[in-house]
C-alpha cells in the first residue's frame, strides 16, 4: 500500500521513505446517554456499598443472593464511561479508609514489650494476619471496581471533568486503587495516637528483636522467616522500608557482629573461626532471601559482615601464629582452612601482611624440617628431608590452587614462597646438605626404577618425581654440590649397569640399559634449567658410555677373527672413560691385584688395540671398578652358579679358594696383592649376603679385618637362581665420600670465581671494587652462591692480571661513579625528583671545605623548612658511608619517609614494568585494577622497599576510560604537593597502559569514617588543613578546580596521612582565560548550588564541597539529601538548590566527641564553607585560616610529617 501511494499513471510505481503512511484504526466512539444527577449516589446506596462491605466481611468469596456481581460491574463501568468516576471514588474511598482503619486499629491497640521474643512474635503474627486481610480485602473489592481501577490507572491521575465540577481537580489522585488502599494502611499504621509507637515502628522493633534471638541461637526455621519475609514485604510495599528499618536492621546487625566476633575470635581455633564467619555468611544470606530484603541491604550486610567478622580482626587472623597454626597442624596441614582464610584476606584487601605470615609460617615449617633431619647418622634417613619438602611445596600448591580471584596474587604468594624455600634451605648451617639429600633422593628414584624390584617405581612416577626434584633444585643456591654427587651417582649406576648386569651377552649397545630413559631424561631437564655447561660433564659420561659399547664390539669381532673356534677364552670387556669428566675414585696400588694370566693378557692385547685406534693417549687400568662372571661348582657337582662379582672378588675366590678350601686373611692379601685396608669392602658381602665363604670370628658390624681370621667355603651354601649377583659395599663411607666431593668442589669455586672476576676486568677495563665484587656475584650465582668476603679478599689478588690493575688504577674509576641510591658506599649521590622544596645538603667532613657536587631533590615548590647537613665518613678508597639512621634523624621520621618514597618513585618512573614486582590488589574501578607494586632489586636497606602503585588498563578499553587518565596524566604532569597522589609515569606492553602512582594502603576517608565513626575536633582540623593545603596549591599555583571533592578521592597512606586524588573530572584554566565553567561535574551529594542551578562556578565550588564532607565527618549526616540514595539525582539537586531557604541547623545533631567550644568553632568553619552564595563563601574562604577551628593552623606541619596523624590515633583506639 505504501508503494502504490507514489504511484501515477503511465509512471514506474516509486517508492520513498519520505511517503510513508500509518492508518491507526480507533474503536468506534459511542456516546453513552446522559445520567441522571443522583445515578451515582443511588447506585451506591443500592448495591455498591454493600458489595464493599461484603468484600470486607467475608472470608473470600461474596454471597451471591446478596447482590449479583455482573450487574455491579456494569454499574461500575456505565459510571465511569459516562465521566462520573470521581464521585464513585470519593465514595470508595470513603467507604475503604473506614474498614482499613477497623484493621489498624485492632494491631495498634495491642501493647507488646518488643524485647521479648515471645511477645514480639506473636505481634508480628497480628500484623502479618492484618496486611494478608487488608491485600484479600482490597482484591475483592478492586475486582468489583475494575472498570473504576482501570480508568484511574489509564488516565495517571488526570481526569476528564465536567464543567460544573471543573474546580475538583485532584494533582495527587492516587494512580490506582492498590496505591489508595496502600496510602491508607500506611497512614494508620504510622499513626501513633493510638499508642506511644505506631504499628510500623513497633514491628520493626519486634523483627529486629526475633532476628536477633535468631541470629544468637542459630535458627533458620522456614516458618519463622515466611512470618518475617510477609512483614519486610508489608514495609516496602508502605515506602517505609529505608525511614524504618533499613537503617535500624544494619546497626543491629553491625553492633550484633561486632560484640560476637570479639568474643569468638578469642575462645576459637583459627579453622573454627573461620567455619564461623562462613556459616554465618551462608545464615545471613539465607535470611536476606527468605526475608525478601532489599538487594540494596544485602550489600550493606556484606560490607558489615567483612568489617566486623575480617577488617576488625584483621591484625590477628593475619597474625604469623594464626597462619602457621594452620600450615603446621598435625597430623596434616589444613589445607582448606588456609584456602578460606587466603580468600577471606583477599576480599578484605590485607593480603600484604597475610603474605608476610605466609612467608614466616612457611620459613619455620621448614627450618624444623631442617634441624629434624639435618642431623642424620645415614643418607637414607637425610633422603626423608627430600620426601617431606616435596610434601610440604605440594601443599602450598594445593592451598594457592583456585584460591585467589587475582592471578597476580596467586603469583606473589607463590613468589614469597620461593622466597621463603631458599631461606630456609640455603640459610642452614649446613648449606650443602640440602643439594646433596636432593641428588640422593633422585639416585634411589632411579635406582628404583632399574633394579626393577618388588614395589619398584614405574617410569611414570619416576618421572613425576623428577618434576618434583626440579621444583627444589630451583630453590638451593649449592647447584654444584648437587652436580657433583649427582656425577658420583650417575657413574655408580652407569658402571653397575654393565659390571652387574644380568646376561652374559657382549656389550655392544648402552641403550639395553633399563634406566637409559630416564637418565636422559634428567638431563635434558637439568640442560634446559641451568644451560649446556652445567650438565656437559654429565652428559660425556654418557658418551663414553656409548663409545666403549662401540669399542668392545670392535674389539670382540678382531678377537673372534684371530682366535676362531677357541670357546675357553673367557668374555673381555672394557669401559674408557675420560679423566676429569667422570669421579675420581680411589686406586690400587701399581700391579695390584695380580690378575689372572688369562684376564691379564686380554687386558694388554686391548691396549694395542685401543692404542692402535687413538694414537697419542694412553690407558690406565682401574681395575678396583671391574667386575666379573665366575662360575661356581658346588662340591657335589650338582649344582653350577654364575657369581656376578667385583674384580676384587672375583680373584679372591679364583686365586684363592681354587686350591684351599680356607686361608687366613694374610694369605688372601699376599696371593692376590689386594691391600688389607679393602680386606672388608670385599670379603664382607661374600660371607653376609650370599654366604659362599664363612668367617671364623666377628660380625658384619665389625670395620676392620684382623689379619689371622679364617675364611673357609661354605658347605652348607644354598641358592635357587642359577645366577646370583653378589651386592657391593661402598668405595668409601658415607660422610668421607661427602668430604671429598666438597672439598673438590670448593676448589672449583676458586677456579670459576678467579676466572669471573678476570673476564670481568678484561671486558669492562674501568671498574669500582663494589662494582666488581657485584658483577662476580651475579656471574657466580647460577651455580652456587659465593661469600663476599671471600670475593673481596680475591678481588686484587694475584690472579687478576698485572696490565688490568694498571689500567684500573690509572683511569681512577672510583672518582667517576654514580650511585643511582641513597644507600650504600658512594662518592657523588644523585638522586633527581620532579622539583624542589627542601634541600639536603651532603658535606665532606674528611675535607671540610667544599661541599660534595651532589643533592638530594624531592618534593613541591615550597619554602624549605631549612637546610640540613648529612655527615659521610669516609670508607677506605671507595667514596663515603651515608648513615641511613643519621638521615632520618635530621629529617624526621614521616618525612624521611617521604622522601624515600619520591625517590623509589623517580627511581620506579625510569625503568621498564618487567622490573616491577606485584604485591597485592589495591582494589578495582571503573578503569581497570591498581595493584600494589615495589621494585624487584629495591636495594641492601629495607627503607628502600616503598610499595607503589599501579593502574592497569587493557589497550582493547581504548576510549572514554583511557582518554580520561590520559587527561589526568596531563593535568598531574607539573603537581606535586604532599597532600596530592604523585603520578610518576606512564608505561606500556603488548596488552596493557600502565600508571605508576604514590600508595595509599590505607584506604580512603569513607572507610575511616565508617571505622571511626564521628571524629575529634584534632581529627577534622587535620582532614581541613590537608584538603585545605591540598586546594590552595591546586587553585593558587595550577589555575585547577578539581570538581570532584568526597570522602572516596581522599586516599590514607600507611601513616595516616591525607592525600587528594583521581583528577578525571578536574579543570585546568588556561591563562588569561576567565576562571569559569558551567559544566555539570561531580557527585550529587557534593555538588554546590551554583552548580545544581547551572549558573558559572569557579574554585569556591571545592570548598563547598569540603564543607559537606566535614559536616559528616564531625556531625555525621550529610548536610543535604541524607535521606536520598546516590542515584535519586533530581531530588537531591533539589533539596540543594533550597538551601538558602532552609538554614542548615546542627541543634539535633549529638557530638560527644567535642566540647562547646570546639562544636562552635566547627559549625563556624563548615557554615563559612556552606555558604550559599559563592562569592560570599570566596570572601571567607580567603580568611579560613583565620577563625573558626583553622584558626593559626600551620600546613607546615602537615607537609613536614612532624606529628603523628590524628587519623591513625583514632583507629587504633576504635573511637
């Protein structure tokens, strides 16, 4: 249709938006006769009033003979169609506020002690029987009236009138009859003349005092909370719900939880009281929905539950005692207690000192472990420190494991508790202990998985354990220690592979070995922690391994070709390995043992054959690492054995007790050559563990052998397998193998830290002593951990070239440093801030004539409170000693603290986001996250570690939110002020921009006011001066308004101090400029009225809104719209812009906190801040120092950090 509009004859139908047509079909308008004058009053009298008494008298339904409800409807409808409906209401409405108060009335004459539960229940039980009555009632009787309902809804409370009723127009008409009826219960219910209390007031009283009885017995009965959800439903349908119980319902709830939680926290464990805030965090949610409360006052309750049941307790719950009560319970760990209590410390925002008890509690757990095992009288008791680290690191992991909903938390706790593993395991007396338990615990893995046992671990397990070494190899700082006795027990399990093995096939290929896998394995996983060189060693033995498989099947094929067909010759095989790759071990005497001729000749003709093959090197035979198969024959000749054994052993038996059936102890070592000090390690597992030979006296305990006891054969030998290996004793003890591997060890640690410190030199030319003792360190630290004396003492020792120490003493290196801190030895200190406002000057007492080129610059243009003087001390050649102590004497100590922040700042400002350590989320807003950041390498002094912090905000945000911190980057680029949030810099990676800021882990001045409550008259002149300093500077030096002035932007540092901040909506007047805007900014509450009204406003417009927040932090309500929400805009803009008409009165304001005088002397100083017209209130803001509670007030003071905040005062008392 709407294409054919365009349509003309002999034309192409067109079609454009532009002829568009809507047809809106409408009812057809019957007009209805006229009604007689009386029709409505008649109809009342005859039916309809008696249809509403009914409704209100019966029990739902309504006596059909009575009256018939169609015929009343119609009646109903006829009036309101013929315009009539207003005197139907009048009558309604009449007829209904009489039975709704014939309810009331009956509730409100009832007398109840509302702290009695019993009574109070059975009061609430009145109330709810009388909103059910009157919603029953009132439904009945909109049924009838549903036409008269529909018209009053429909029209909105405007109505069509007649002209001789054209002066009964009703602006307030209720919309509907539900909204009529509502008006009038609510009206009686409120109404108190009936009794001292209305209905509503005390039934409000009277839940309270049941939720109470609830809450302290802990009951949740369904039927009780359906009587409290019908009364909580009853008082926000009335719109009475904020006036009369919201606020009341939180109070109790704050001061029910905060006497309960005292009491708790100090008769419970740890675990319980953490179940106790849960469960009680699961009850209270389960009221709030059975109740049907407001979501409005759930989010109060949570944010009271979090103050009363965690910030309160905060101190104690993050105590190092609380923590390592649960990390160290016995019989196991309580893994989910920890978990709750991390979550909970995350909600709350004090994850900071719970990581510090983290840390304690994980240092202490495993120093016991330490001192327990420590002291071992063999390796395999050592190896359960292993065992029971990895059991610990698995349990740490399991705690932080879903824990935290901030990653980056879970990333600090897990790098405090690396921090805290090498404390402990690298802080022991006995440093080297931990590396060498780790590379036995590995051995017997390994070993396990290759003697292929009963019990014996699979190659799966095997493999997960060596996941678990890695995680503690990471952790200990003696990384050599461990390759060295892993090298001694990589070579054991080579060798015996080979020499005990289980075939007397030919060795022709190493990979036969069961262990080969996961031997490589390992070292592929060393490789990839600690480089190349650190397993190159390791993985030589490996190839030698594979080139003497290489070597005997050469040789065993050259041997079959000249000696064809002779089978008596006995198997040869031989292991090369390379001297200074593998462990040195022990020898023989020259010639010692006298080998069989047989052994002996092979031993020669391999020789010549490995001579001929590698010219130039040369062989040396230990045969204390052989082996050998012998075939043993029992004396009956029934039985035949193959005995794998040593070399030792082996001639022993074929040399020995071939011809004798015994020999003394003498005897064996003069026909062997064997010394009697190897008398044990050889003939020991003979007789113990096979028992082939007998001893004539003594036992295995014994640990020398006496030269005349009798070995002999055994007759009585007995074993099923056809071959037996023989177990092997040690080359050495236990504790001396320890001693030889460290003491070999340390002397590589010479080696490594000489040839250091020459590349050093060789590759700088010019260097400082501390510079170069620094470098060695660092390069020294992948492998172990170097003492500094030790460094020193070495450093211009003699095995630094001469030409370097000339060059080094002819460049004068130690005049031409720079020390980027304020710590340590240094000669020039330069350490630049932003601008100046005091400043430290630095003598040379050694000289005292010239003062050093150097300066310490931080701060704000201000006037310096004076010059101080910093005495250095000479430190042998290498510069001057800054005493961090003296420092903080001259300036003091809040603002020492200062300028070591600014500093760290400055510092923080120049180096990359990588260099940042996270510590903790600050919280989140609108933006993105701000996290709690310090430098990873703060420097050797403690003062130097100063949290920042850090906004983050992702890239893929581009728009509005990063437009406006940019902008706010730009306005903070020249403000630097002790009371303003410095803004250093501004960074950026692939994802992120970042905004490196002063902290304030104290959070802001809205918490403290609700930690604090209504502050002392020291408390308020404190936030006045700060904000006061804070605006002067703003307005006077940066022509800024800021605009956006409430409790939320004032931050608190960690000493309580004051510090302005978030400029998004701040204002930079250009100059010349007028100093004027007209923009809508800020937040409702704060907003002044020139602003509200749309009128020009300049900087008067922030010390309006200071006065707002000084009246409710000394009298509590805010001054205008207190009973508004944040979100109803329009009537708080309002009740501001009437201010003029309604002076602003404190009479019934309560504050015991001040006396008469100083109460005078706020309400001064706040009435000059709210004054309504602006440029009154300029003129007074020009005088606030002189007069009011401001009066003779030095920021000075505050600037210098010369007294102790009355902030943190007040929260440590609790006042």
């Amino acid at each position: 249709l709407n294409k054919l509009i365009a349509y003309k004859p002999g034309q192409t139908a067109v079609y454009h938006p532009m002829l568009e047509r809507k047809l809106v079909l409408k009812p057809l308008q019957v007009h209805p006769p006229d009604l007689p004058a009386d029709f409505v009053t008649s109809a009342w009298e005859d039916g309809l009033r008696d249809a509403v008494r009914a409704s209100y008298g019966c029990d739902g339904s309504i006596d059909s003979s009575r009256m018939n409800l169609e015929e009343t409807y119609r009646t109903v409808e006829t009036i309101c169609r013929n315009h009539r409906q207003l005197e139907l209401f009048d009558l309604l409405k009449e007829e209904v506020a009489n039975h709704i108060f014939s309810i009331v009335k009956s509730v409100a004459c009832r007398e109840v002690e509302v702290s009695n539960v019993e009574e109070a229940t059975a009061y609430l039980r009145l109330v709810q029987d009388a909103w059910k009555r009157h919603l029953r009632d009132l439904g009945l009787v909109r049924n009838i009236f549903l036409a008269l309902d529909n018209f009053l809804t429909a029209a909105g409370g405007s109505f069509h009138t007649d002209e001789k009723d054209s002066s009964r127009t009703r602006k307030n008409l209720p919309i509907g009859l539900r909204e009529m009826g509502l008006g009038m219960l609510k009206r009686d219910m409120c109404d108190s003349s009936y009794n001292k209390d209305s209905v509503i007031a005390r039934a409000c009283s009277c839940l309270l005092t049941c939720i109470e009885q609830d809450r302290s017995e802990g009951l949740s009965e369904e039927s009780r909370w359906t009587l409290y959800g019908d009364v909580v439903v009853m008082i926000r349908s009335l719109d009475m719900y904020k006036e009369m119980f919201e606020g009341p319902f939180e109070k109790a709830t704050n001061d029910y939880y905060e006497e309960e939680s005292s009491s708790k926290i100090d008769i419970l464990s740890t675990e319980e009281y953490l179940n106790y805030v849960e469960d009680v965090w699961k009850k209270e949610r389960s009221l709030n929905d059975a109740c049907k409360l407001h979501p409005h006052t759930w989010q109060d309750t949570d944010k009271i539950l979090r103050d009363q049941l965690l910030v309160m307790h905060s101190a104690s719950l993050t105590s190092k005692d609380r923590l390592l009560e649960l990390m160290d319970a016995k019989p196991e760990p309580k893994i989910d207690a920890t978990k709750t209590l991390l979550r909970f410390c995350e909600t709350v925002h004090v994850t900071s000192e719970l990581k510090s008890a983290w840390s304690y509690a994980i240092r202490r757990i495993g120093e016991d472990l330490m001192k327990k095992y420590l002291a071992y009288n063999t390796l395999a008791e050592g190896v359960g420190l292993i065992k029971d680290l990895l059991s610990l690191k698995e349990t740490l992991d399991s705690m932080l494991s879903d824990t935290f909903e901030d990653s980056e938390l879970t990333v600090a706790f897990r790098m405090s508790a690396k921090e805290a593993f090498e404390a402990f395991m690298n802080g022991c007396e006995q440093v080297n202990k931990p590396a060498h338990l780790l590379a036995k615990y590995c051995d017997d893995s390994i070993g396990s998985y290759v003697r292929n046992m009963k019990n014996a671990l699979t190659a799966e397990e095997v493999e997960a354990r060596m996941d678990s070494v890695m995680t503690l190899f990471r952790f200990i700082s003696a990384k050599d220690i461990f390759e060295a006795h892993y090298k001694n027990d990589l070579g054991r399990r080579l060798l015996n592979a080979h020499t005990t093995r289980g075939t007397d096939e030919p060795l022709t290929d190493h990979s036969s070995y069961r262990g080969n896998e996961m031997e490589k394995l390992m070292l592929t996983k060393l490789r990839k922690e600690c480089g190349g060189g650190f397993t190159s060693k390791l993985e030589g033995m490996y190839k030698d391994m594979d080139l003497s498989c290489g070597l005997n099947k050469e040789f065993a094929e050259k041997r079959k070709q000249q000696q064809e067909g002779n089978r008596e010759e006995p198997q040869f095989e031989a292991m090369v390995l390379t001297s200074g790759i593998w462990p040195s071990y022990p020898q023989w005497p020259k010639n010692v043992p006298t080998l069989p001729s047989s052994i002996s000749s092979l031993q020669q003709r391999f020789s010549q054959f490995y001579v001929s093959k590698h010219s130039g090197r040369t062989l040396t035979w230990m045969p204390s690492l052989g082996g050998a198969v012998v075939r043993y024959t029992t004396g009956t000749r029934s039985s035949v054995k193959d005995l794998v054994l040593s070399a030792g052993q082996a001639i022993v038996l074929t040399e020995v007790f071939n011809t004798d059936t015994s020999a003394t102890a003498m005897k064996i070592s003069e026909v062997t050559g064997l010394p009697m000090e190897e008398m044990r390690r050889i003939m020991f597992p003979i007789v113990y563990k096979v028992r082939i030979l007998k001893r004539s006296s003594g036992g295995p305990e014994d640990k020398q052998v006496d030269p005349t006891e009798t070995y002999s054969l055994s007759s009585d030998f007995q074993d099923k397998r056809r071959r037996i290996v023989v177990p092997q004793m040690a080359v050495r003890d236990e504790k001396a193998e320890v001693r030889v591997t460290e003491s070999r060890v340390n002397e590589d640690r010479q080696f490594l830290l000489d040839a250091a410190l020459v590349r050093i030199m060789k590759s700088k030319k010019t260097l400082s002593h501390n510079s170069l003792v620094a470098e060695a360190l660092k390069e020294c630290s992948a492998t172990f951990t170097a003492e500094i004396g030790e460094v020193k003492k070495r450093t211009f020792a003699r095995h630094i070239p001469e030409e370097v120490l000339v060059k080094l003493s002819q460049s004068n290196a130690m005049q031409r440093l720079e020390s980027d801190g304020v710590t340590g030895k240094v000669h020039k200190l330069r350490v630049e801030g932003p601008s100046s406002w005091f400043l430290v000057t630095l003598r040379d007492v050694s000289t005292s004539s010239a003062l050093l080129p150097s300066k310490l610059i931080t701060g704000i243009g201000m006037r310096p409170p004076g010059r101080c003087t910093i005495t250095l001390r000479p430190a042998a050649d290498v510069g001057y000693l800054i005493d961090l102590m003296a420092v903080r004497d001259v300036l003091g100590e809040g603002l020492y603290y200062l300028v070591i922040s600014r500093i760290v700042l400055s510092k923080a400002a120049s180096l990359p986001v990588t260099s940042l350590m996270p510590m903790g989320l600050l919280g989140k807003g609108t933006f993105g996250a701000v996290k709690r950041v310090k430098l990873l390498h703060g420097g050797e002094s403690e003062d130097m570690s100063v949290e920042m912090a850090l906004k983050c905000v992702k890239k893929a945000k581009r728009g509005r939110a990063l437009k406006i911190l940019e902008r706010e980057r730009d306005l903070l680029k020249k403000v630097d002020h002790p009371c303003i949030v410095r803004q250093a810099a501004t960074m950026q990676d692939e994802k992120y921009v970042y905004f490196l800021l002063e902290c304030c882990a104290g959070g802001d001045l809205h918490s403290c006011m609700r930690r604090i409550g209504l502050f002392s008259f020291e408390a308020g002149k404190f936030v006045a001066g700060s904000v006061h300093s804070a605006l002067h500077h703003l307005h006077e030096s940066h022509r800024m308004i800021f605009r956006d002035l409430k409790p939320e932007n004032l931050l608190v540092d960690t000493r309580g101090y004051i510090k302005l901040a978030d400029f998004g909506t701040a204002k930079k007047f250009d100059k010349g400029a007028p100093s004027r805007t007209y923009s809508l900014v800020g937040t409702p509450h704060y907003m002044a009225p020139e602003v509200v009204l749309g009128l020009a406003y300049s900087y008067e417009y922030d010390y309006w809104s200071l006065g707002v927040i000084l009246f409710e932090c000394m009298f509590g309500p805010k001054p205008f719209g207190e009973e508004f929400h944040d979100s109803e805009h329009l009537q708080i803009f309002h009740t501001i812009a009437c201010a003029d008409q309604r002076p602003l009165s404190i009479k019934h304001l309560a504050t015991p906190q001040l006396n008469e005088d100083e109460r005078m002397l706020s309400q001064k100083t706040i009435s000059a801040m709210l004054t309504y017209d602006p440029k009154a209130r300029r003129g007074k803001v020009k005088q606030i120092l002189e007069f009011g509670m401001m009066a003779g007030y030095d920021p000075a003071r505050i600037w210098c950090r010369s007294f102790v905040s009355p902030l943190i005062t007040a929260l440590d008392n609790g006042t």
